[in-house]
C-alpha cells in the first residue's frame, strides 16, 4: 500500500509538473492566437446568404438568384426529427457541452487508433459549435493553429449565444452538395421536397452529407450514399431518436432520390424574369437581390405565357416562310457523294451549333428521295458516335422551302433586310442534298424508313429556319394592369433583348385611337365628316413640300371618323389634326403614356413618334378600362426571408371594411384610386370605333373569332414596323414585329398581314374555355342606327348599318346629323375647333419630317370615291377665324 502511494504521489507531481511547465512554455503562443481571433460578435447580426426566389402568379418558381442556393429557416421552423438527425451524427453532446467536448476527444483518439489500424476512415471531434467557428471565422487549412484557434473561438461562441442560434446557424450554412446550402435547400435539391415532407429514410440521407457531399452522391455513388445514410439510421436508434423496429424497416427501403433541376422549374418565362430582376436590381440592389432571400411573387400566368410565346413563335416563323428558303446552316463533306456515318457524327459534334429553341435539334442530311429525306441527329455526346439517332424529314413538312432568288441589300451597309422567294420546290431534292447540317423539330408521331427494311422505327422531324426578323408580345389585365404575359423574342438564348420594353420604335396608324379619342373630346362625333384628299404642306426654306398619303396611293373623298379610323386614312388623319390643333393631340400622348414629349408636329398624328410595346398596350388599356389610367406591374408581392412583406401592390383603399360589429349597413366602398384619363363615353366611343377595325377595317383577319373584340393595326414607312394592339373586355394584348435594326419587311408586310394573326391565334387559345361577354357600355351613351358609310340617320330602306355610340347631347337629328363639314360640303368648323386651328396651327406645327409619315394598312379594300391625283390642281381648304374658309394654295 505504502509504494501505491507513493506511485500516486510521484504520477501526480510529475503531471503537475508537465501542466505547470507547460503552461509557461504555451502561454505566449495561445495569449497571441487568442489576441489575434477574428470578431466574432458580428455573427449576433449575421444573416447567411439567401437565395431569392421569382414565382409566377400560381407559385411555380420560375426564377432564382443567389451567389449561394441556399434557403433560411429559423430553428423553430425546423422539424425536430431534422435536428434529432443531425444531432446524432455530427454532435450527440451539443447541448451538454461548452463548445469543446473533451469526452468526444478521448473517444475519437482511441477509435481513430484503430481505424488507422484497419485503414478506415478517421473519425471527426469537432462539435457543431466548432465547425460554425471554422465555417463562418476560420479557413479550412489543416493545421494545429487553425486547431486551436477553432476551439478558443468555440468557447467564446457558447458564452455569447444561446444553443439554438449557434444550431440554427450552423443548420443554415451547411453545404450539402449538388450547389445546395442549409438543410432546406438541400431537401427541395434531393426530393423535391420540404423540411416538413421529409421521411426519416430523407432526413437521415441529409444528415450523412455534411462530412462530404460528394462522396455519397446518390447517382454516382449510390452504394456509398446507402450505407452512409443506414449508418445515419443506426446513431439515430443509439440516441433513441427512433426505435430499433423502426430503423430496420427504413433501412430496407432503397434510396430513392427526385434531383430537382437548378434553377427554375418553369421554362418559358426569360424574358419575364430578366424584366422583375432588373426591377429588384434598381429599387434593392445587387446585395439583397443575390443574398438577401427575397420571396418575389409576380403577376405571370403561366399558361398565358406559354400561348403567348407559341403564337409569337408561329407568328415569325410564317412570316419568314413567306420570304423563303434561305438553305442549310453549313454543309459537311463527303467522300464521292456518301457521307461515313463516323465522320458525321464527329463533325456534327464539333460543328458548335445550337438551336434556338429547346425542342429544335441539329441534324445532318444522310439520303434524300422524292419524298423523304433520312437526317442524322446530333447525340449531344462530343466525340461520341456509340449511340447514332436518326429520323425522317417527309416533304410535306417542307413546301414552303421555296429557294431565296433574290435579296435587297442596305445600300450603305450592304446588310440583306428582304428576301424574295421563287417557285415552290417539287420534291425534297429540291430543298436538301446529302451533307445539309439544317435544324429540325420533332413531331408527335413516327414512321419507318421503307417497308421491310428492318430499321428501327424513325421519327419524324419537319424541317426548320431560324427568323431574321424578330417581335414581342405583351398580355396585361385591363383593371389592374398586371402583366400576365411577356415574350421579348423570338429566343431568348440568342438575345436577351426584350423588344416589349427596351425597342423604342415608331408606332405608325397605331397610334391613331388617340389622335381620334382627342377629336371626340374636342366637338366631333364618330359620324363627323372629314375630307379624305390630297394634302400638301410646305415645310419652309429648302424642305419642299410634306405629301402624306394612303396605303395604295388612293383617296376617298368625305369619309366619317369611324371609317377614318377603320379603313386606317393617313390624309384624312392629317386634315383632321390640323383642323383641331396638335395640342390635344400632344396633350392626349402624355396622358395616355404613349410618349411623354411627344412633338407637336403634323406627323405625330400618323406614329412617327417612337414608343415602346409596354407603353403602347397600357395606353390602349386607358381605352378598354373606360378611360381610367392603368400602370403596368409586374410584381404583386415581396416578402423578406423571414416571410414578412415589404412590398405590395395593387392597395386600394377601403371606407368601413373592417367593422367591428355587422349592424346591417351598407356595402363597404372600394375606392378606385386609378387617375381618369378619358371619360368612359369617350373610352367607349373609341372601344366601338375599334370593334368596327376588325368587323370592317384593317384587322378582319381577327374577325373569325365571333367573340367581341377590338383593337387597330399599325404599320411605318416601307413597312419597317408591324404592330397590333388589341383587348376583349378582360385583357389588353400587343404585338410588334420588326427587325432590331429597322428595315422593310417586304411589299405588303403590314401590321394586318403580320401583326394582326399572331393576337388572332394568341386569343383563339386564351379564349377557347372562357365565356364571351361583351363590352361594358357606360350610361349617358346612345346607340343610333346609322348607315356604316355616310353616318347619317338609318332609314328603313338601308342595308348597311351600324349601331352608332354617341355621347348624351351628340345624337343626330333628322334635321342635321350634327357632323362637321368644310365649306365645300356645307358647314363649317365650331368654335372650338376653331380655337385650335389659331393657336397651334402655325407655322412651327408645319415644318415636319417628310420622312415621318404613316402607311396605311388598308391594301384590300375597295374604293369609295377616289378623287384626282393631280395635286397641284387642287387647293387645301384651311378655315379662317371668321369661320370661313380660305383657299392656301401652296404650290
């Protein structure tokens, strides 16, 4: 017994003696790391990276931004079963241990001595306090003083923060592979799933990651990625998370996983997206918009893009069609006319060509016939010819490949801007040889390659070509303004441009609902008569003389507004703005939205102003929601990261919708906070106006869809720009098609021909399971039967007539139609309209761009009463302020 205790005595001295010595030889070393420890009280105020999230209307994620993927979650939103997970794994002491958990040391240092021994992989004893210092203060150098560092800065951490702050940090930081940050992150990257969805099979597979992800992969490694996962299981049984029955049966289950593809899950809406990002850009700034996990929910109707962008897509492909075959995108080489298939499969490859759109594919022209041509498909594999896929292009799909005979090149540039096409092709010999590398898309069904030939079933491909010409299209609800729908191009990988909101571009006859909204305003009626005659103007010293003019080079003599506006008359348009004055015109563009200086010059009336397809179709939503204006939105709501909402649109104040008590009164009142542009007479005289552009005018085209409609067509200078803009009494839809570097799209590419049958083919879809209802017709209107020709009061007799809308006071007499007429037809202008004529028809207002005038759309229709050509015989009438009128011959 004496020499146990003396043994102790001495065991004792010595380790005292090694603690004390040694603290005097590591007490420099240690007072400087713990001198030189990062701050690490910022991290009471850290807020980790987040990913923002962009949802269409319904929820769907269509786009996401983040310099890290991750989602937060506070620790009292995160399931018990995740932590328990977790907790087994990586820390089973955390709540018991200061930060360092010197049990787990020893233990960790005897098993690692024999997993040394039996070359396994060597155990961990950073607590989760631990990894939180080396993650957040700390690099990931593996040294002794990163070590210590790590432990002191461990210790501190669990003297300024509670567990469950240092555990939700560390819950929200952690990566989990496959780009994925924090445990919510990875549980929609895994399965697809919420925390709150998860099985304890999931949870355990989530909670094997953090030592290394990329080790049990679960498609690359799957193996691995199962043990890890039931060994989970097994340390969950140990800390009696779970019971031993419970943990053999989730053990049987395979690992079955949902790999949820990066990014959104809606494809279609790239345009779109880029619109709302640049909008977050601008008001919240790069930091919040890529870190700050924003929640943005946005206006987008799923299924209205996807219409939009289909009848976009037609729309330009139809009209490059029309201009021909401009032929294949390269051709490969062959050996005496027969192609190996190695040689096109590696070269098809390394061709570097990518289809514009996802379901068009790259192939190679292998054997063509009469009717069929045999295509090679790209495999996709770089330098891989083991898997060989190909098709059939049948010459039916192939008609309207008529060969390009002739272009028009820019003469200063040289730049091709038309195509004219020749004679339709005969057989597919005519359109494809052996080699052609042409893009093609896959139909819904397939065929063989001859009969008997014992070939796998082939598929069939139609041939296809990329557009030069380009366009957008734009869906907005009428009462709130909200954006449904935006497609900025043809495709968004080869431009990110968007033609609905960044293209300034003149808006020709389009812009003419205004000019004629201004004139109802200002005395006239949609029966008022307007000379339809040769105009000539002189623009003063050295500019000659301003000649606008009818598509076609036609007139029509007196013509009512209604036609003016239906048939789209340019020098009708023009007489009637310099009769009135361009200030209501001027006025009435800024009102609208249409341009905000809009210059007060002739040509204005006829679209040479530019503008953009956004503030166009807003602007004709002025007209469709009875005069009130309407601001274009593309975001309904914002939310923080902790789900609070910082931003809302659409508030509309409510008089008594919160009553404490139901006392039996009225109705609460939802006050329309949206500004009064126009009167809703007025908005409706115009909306009339425009159901008569497609029951009549330019847009008959639309016609065929009997349901009420109304919108007019636009068309500039040697057809540079397409457009219509039309709206149901629920929605307001836009097109422009042009080139991005303005050019003619050809004789007769007008915005009835162009524009116009992309809204048709846009509404057939969007209305085919809607009810048709027409349009909201406000009180102090009359509708008269009038004849469709000459305004004048229907009598029993005629044929042609319409139901005409006049304002309360405006209606016509027996005794006179009260319409405006000149002094040749035997009245003349009210004092009004006089008014105008002296303060703003002045010299200045003359001088315009002779170069700014308007074509019309109206090639197909028969003329009225075409007067004279011969301009110089012909003097202008231009009221004087007597009320007379004057002969100003300018010539």
């Amino acid at each position: 017994m004496r020499k146990f205790k003396l043994f102790l005595l001495g065991a004792s001295t010595t380790l005292l003696s090694v603690v004390v010595v040694g603290s005097f030889l590591l007490f420099p070393p240690l007072w400087r790391l713990q001198a030189e420890l990062p701050d690490y009280r910022h991290l009471a105020n850290y807020t980790p990276s987040v990913s923002s999230r962009i949802h269409a209307g319904d929820g769907s994620l269509i786009g996401e931004y983040a310099t890290e993927h991750r989602l937060f979650v506070p620790i009292e939103a995160i399931p018990k079963r995740v932590i328990q997970a977790f907790l087994a794994t990586e820390d089973q002491r955390f709540y018991f241990h200061s930060g360092i958990d010197f049990m787990g040391l020893v233990r960790a240092t005897f098993n690692n001595i024999f997993n040394v021994i039996q070359e396994r992989r060597l155990e961990g004893a950073s607590t989760i306090t631990q990894q939180v210092a080396k993650n957040f203060l700390l690099s990931n150098e593996v040294t002794i003083e990163r070590k210590v560092r790590e432990m002191m800065l461990a210790y501190r951490l669990e003297q300024a923060f509670s567990k469950d702050e240092i555990l939700e940090l560390y819950l929200n930081e952690i990566y989990l592979g496959i780009g994925g940050y924090g445990v919510a992150a990875a549980a929609l990257n895994y399965f697809n799933k919420s925390l709150d969805d998860l099985t304890i099979e999931e949870t355990a597979y989530l909670a094997a990651l953090p030592k290394a992800p990329n080790n049990y992969h679960p498609v690359y490694k799957p193996q691995a990625a199962l043990g890890r996962r039931n060994w989970v299981i097994k340390r969950m049984v140990e800390e009696g998370y779970i019971s031993e029955q419970k943990a053999q049966e989730v053990s049987q289950i395979p690992l079955k996983v949902t790999l949820r593809a990066a990014g959104v899950q809606v494809k279609g809406a790239e345009y779109f997206v880029e619109e709302v990002r640049r909008e977050l850009l601008r008001y919240y700034g790069e930091d919040d918009l890529y870190e700050g996990g924003l929640s943005v929910r946005t206006t987008l109707d799923v299924s209205t893009q996807l219409m939009a962008r289909r009848a976009l897509r037609d729309g330009l492909v139809d009209y490059d069609r029309r201009h021909g075959w401009r032929g294949p995108l390269m051709q490969l080489e062959s050996k005496r006319g027969v192609i190996v298939l190695d040689d096109w499969a590696m070269n098809l490859a390394h061709a570097d060509l990518t289809p514009p759109i996802g379901k068009w594919r790259v192939a190679v022209v292998l054997d063509v016939s009469d009717n069929l041509a045999l295509i090679g498909l790209q495999n996709g594999k770089e330098d891989s010819i083991d898997i060989v896929e190909r098709g059939l292009v049948p010459f039916s799909s192939s008609k309207w490949a008529r060969r390009v005979q002739r272009e028009v090149k820019d003469e200063i540039t040289g730049e091709i801007t038309i195509q004219n096409a020749g004679d339709a092709p005969s057989s597919m010999k005519d359109v494809l040889t052996i080699g052609d590398v042409i893009f093609v898309e896959p139909k819904e069904h397939s065929n063989e390659f001859g009969a008997g030939s014992g070939l796998t079933p082939l598929g069939l491909y139609s041939l296809r070509q990329e557009p030069l010409v380009n366009g957008a299209i734009l869906v907005m609800d009428l009462f709130t303004g909200r954006v449904l729908a935006m497609e900025g191009g043809f495709s968004y990988e080869r431009s990110e441009f968007n033609r609905a909101t960044q293209a300034w571009r003149q808006s020709g006859s389009a812009f003419k609902p205004f000019v004629y909204a201004a004139a109802l305003d200002n005395g006239y009626t949609p029966v008022s008569i307007v000379l339809d005659a040769p105009f000539v103007i002189d623009q003063g010293a050295g500019l000659g003389f301003w000649k606008p003019h009818n598509y076609g080079d036609k007139f029509y003599g007196p013509s009512t507004l209604r036609t003016g506006i239906e048939k789209s008359r340019n020098v009708m348009t023009v007489r009637l703005v310099q009769e009135m004055g361009m200030e209501p015109v001027v006025d009435y563009a800024q009102r609208f939205g249409v341009m905000d200086r809009a210059m007060p010059l002739l040509s204005t009336a006829l679209g040479a102003g530019e503008t953009t397809l956004l503030r166009l179709t807003a602007a004709y939503g002025v007209i469709a929601n009875g005069g009130r204006k309407i601001t274009p939105v593309l975001i309904d709501r914002i939310q923080d990261r902790r789900g609070q909402s910082i931003y809302t649109s659409g508030y509309r104040e409510c008089l008594d919708c919160n009553p404490p008590v139901w006392k039996s009164q009225p109705e609460p009142v939802v006050i329309n906070s949206h500004r009064q542009v126009i009167s809703p007479q007025t908005a409706y005289q115009i909306t009339s106006m425009l159901e008569g552009v497609i029951e009549r005018g330019t847009a008959q085209r639309v016609r065929d869809l009997g349901v009420p409609l109304a919108g007019k067509t636009g068309t500039t200078n040697e057809e540079r720009d397409a457009w219509f803009v039309g709206f149901s009494p629920n929605v307001v839809v836009g097109i422009f098609v042009g080139y991005d570097k303005p050019t003619p799209l050809g004789d007769g590419e007008t915005g009835s021909r162009v524009a116009a049958p992309i809204f048709r083919d846009f509404m057939k879809s969007f209305l085919a399971d809607k009810k048709a209802i027409p349009f909201r017709i406000p009180p102090m209107v009359d509708l008269i039967r009038v004849d469709a020709r000459t305004g004048k009061l229907a009598r029993p007799s005629d044929t042609d007539v319409i139901l005409e809308s006049f304002k309360k006071g405006d209606s016509p007499t027996v005794a006179g139609n009260n319409q405006f007429y000149n002094e040749a037809f035997g009245e003349v202008p009210s004092e009004t309209r006089r008014r105008y004529r002296a303060e703003f028809f002045s010299p200045e207002t003359r001088a315009v761009n002779k170069e700014d005038n308007d074509s019309s759309d109206d090639p197909e229709f028969s003329v009225e009463s075409q007067l004279t050509k011969q301009l110089p015989t012909l003097p202008i009438l231009i009221p004087s302020e007597e009320g007379g009128t004057f002969s100003d011959d300018l010539y």
